[in-house]
C-alpha cells in the first residue's frame, strides 16, 4: 500500500492540551497499541473505527515515555509534543519487547507498509534478522546494528510488506526471504520459500507458510516462543483473544482458516507478534487454544469485498 497524506492540520482541542495528532493519521492502530488510554479512536469513528486522537494527557513519567514511543513508532509522523520536539534523544528504538531482550521493536514504521510493525530478533551467536521492514534511513539501519550486531537475514511475512527491503538488505549485506507466493511482489529476494513445508532460516528460527490473507503469507517462529506472524493473524484487544483481519483477505478466507487450524495443532509459541493489530504473550497451551478458536471462527467467516474499515482491531 501507498496511501497519500495529506497537508498536517492539528486538531485544535488536542493543540491545547499539549500532545495532539493531526490530520494525516492511517488507523493502522500502532499508537492506540503503544499508548493505550491515552491514543483512541475519535468520536466519529466509534469503539473500533475512524482515526487516533488523543484522549488523554500524560500525567507521569511513563506517560510521556509512551508517547514519545507511539510518536516514533507513527508511519505519518502525526504524534505531536508540546513544542513538536521529537529529537534523537527522544527515540527509544530499537526497543526490547522484554527483559530477556530476545525480540526488539524497531518503531519508525512506513507509510508504505500502511504502518506496520517490524522487528529485529537476536541470535545466541551474537548476529540478528529482521522481520518485516520499517520506513528506510541509512541512519536506522546503521542504528539497528549498532544495537544487535550484524544482521543476517531479513524475513518478509508477504507482499504488502515488502517495501524497503531490498534497502535493508542491501545495507546489511543480508540474506532476503519471501515467499514464492508472493514472489512478484519482491522478484529480487535472495531465498524463496516454496510449497507449505516448513523451512529452516537458522537455528531455532523457522518459517511455516501460511496461506489465506495472501497466497504467499508466512509465520516466522523462533525458538517456540515467538510468532511473526505479518497480517496473518494478531491479537485484537476488542475481542480479547487472535484474531484475523476477515475484511481485508487477498487471497482466501477459507484457506486462512485452514492455515488456522493446523497451525493451532503443529506450533508451539508464547508471543504472538503481528504486523497491524496488537501484540500478545499468553503461555504456550493457552495460546493454542486461542488458535484452535480462532480457526474454528475463521471457518464460519464469508468470503468478502476488501474493506479497511471494517478492520476491528
């Protein structure tokens, strides 16, 4: 996706309080994700839908450290400070999605990857991949590795996801993954997975084709604890348990629900870490559950026009 952005107009309400978000929001749901309680949805759009705003002002500390994390995070740049100072020194990424330090955030999504979020995930060996890509910036990528050390490999979850990647690549010298699904989209990638056999990218680090959203989607699990799973499925903190973007299926619901179900018999993982919508941590057996759920949801879901608004995150 490409979408445009408009001329920034701050909404004045906000404007006065001190933090605001302008005009140019996607509702690709990565700030309300970050700083819940204080980034929601507007009025107009109801519980689930329309654009970020903010809904309440920081109060402590924390508060302010989340934002400036959603404002990093933020593909449009629409997070405002008061003062509308977002300096290096205010940059938390990469950031570690835990205390064991394994996986880590690495904000500043794309536009183009209509806000996606990527992530770096660390090797025992000292090296690193990358999983999906966020907006290009020599300056990042230089970031990103002096953080983890060399990265090796940058794994595509599927087509919509592809910006930028050669660019990573390239800079880290890296091996590039997709699958042959999705091949057309990134004919340059280096490593192409076929068929629906797992594959192994490196020690502990697989990837599991999962067709349905695209014919071409991928799960990337490391180590059984950690589910890159793109658009495939995410956590929806609406209806509190994995969930599938059902209005937005390029190429099969029912496909989709199948990849749910036997992925919910033959994966094991802890953390489920999406591209659009919420990330999640539940222990490994209640996790499968919640899989097994949702591919028995996913079968009852009609075939349906793509529709971005009727994403429920």
């Amino acid at each position: 996706m490409n979408p445009t952005q408009p001329e920034r107009t701050t909404r004045a309400a906000d404007a006065e309080k001190g933090w605001s978000v302008d005009d140019r929001c996607l509702n690709c749901n990565i700030a309300r994700q970050i700083a819940p309680g204080m980034i929601g949805y507007t009025a107009e759009g109801g519980e689930y839908g329309g654009l970020s705003t903010v809904i309440r002002q920081p109060e402590t500390d924390a508060d302010v450290e989340k934002l400036y994390m959603a404002a990093h995070a933020c593909p449009t740049r629409s997070i405002h400070p008061p003062g509308d100072d977002l300096g290096a020194d205010t940059d938390p990424y990469p950031m570690p999605l835990d205390a064991d330090e394994t996986v880590l955030l690495c904000g500043h999504a794309s536009p183009r990857t209509y806000g996606a979020t990527s992530y770096l995930l660390r090797r025992p060996d000292g090296t690193a991949m990358m999983i999906d890509t966020p907006r290009w910036r020599p300056a990042l990528a230089r970031r990103y590795e002096r953080r983890v050390g060399r990265i090796t490999d940058v794994l595509i979850t599927h087509l919509d996801h592809v910006a930028h990647a050669r660019e990573y690549a390239d800079a880290f010298r890296a091996r590039l993954w997709i699958h042959e699904g999705d091949l057309h989209s990134l004919p340059s990638a280096d490593h192409v997975i076929r068929g629906t056999e797992p594959v192994e990218i490196g020690p502990g680090v697989i990837a599991h084709p999962f067709p349905g959203h695209t014919a071409g989607s991928t799960l990337f699990l490391a180590d059984d604890t950690y589910c890159f799973t793109g658009d495939a499925f995410f956590w929806s903190n609406g209806q509190r348990t994995l969930e599938v973007a059902h209005s937005v299926v390029y190429d099969s619901i029912t496909t989709l629900a199948d990849s749910a179900a036997r992925a919910a018999e033959e994966l094991t993982f802890e953390w489920v870490l999406p591209g659009h919508g919420d990330l999640h941590h539940l222990p490994a057996d209640e996790m499968r559950e919640r899989m097994r759920g949702l591919g028995r949801r996913a079968a009852t879901y009609p075939a349906a026009p793509i529709d971005y608004g009727a994403v429920r995150y």
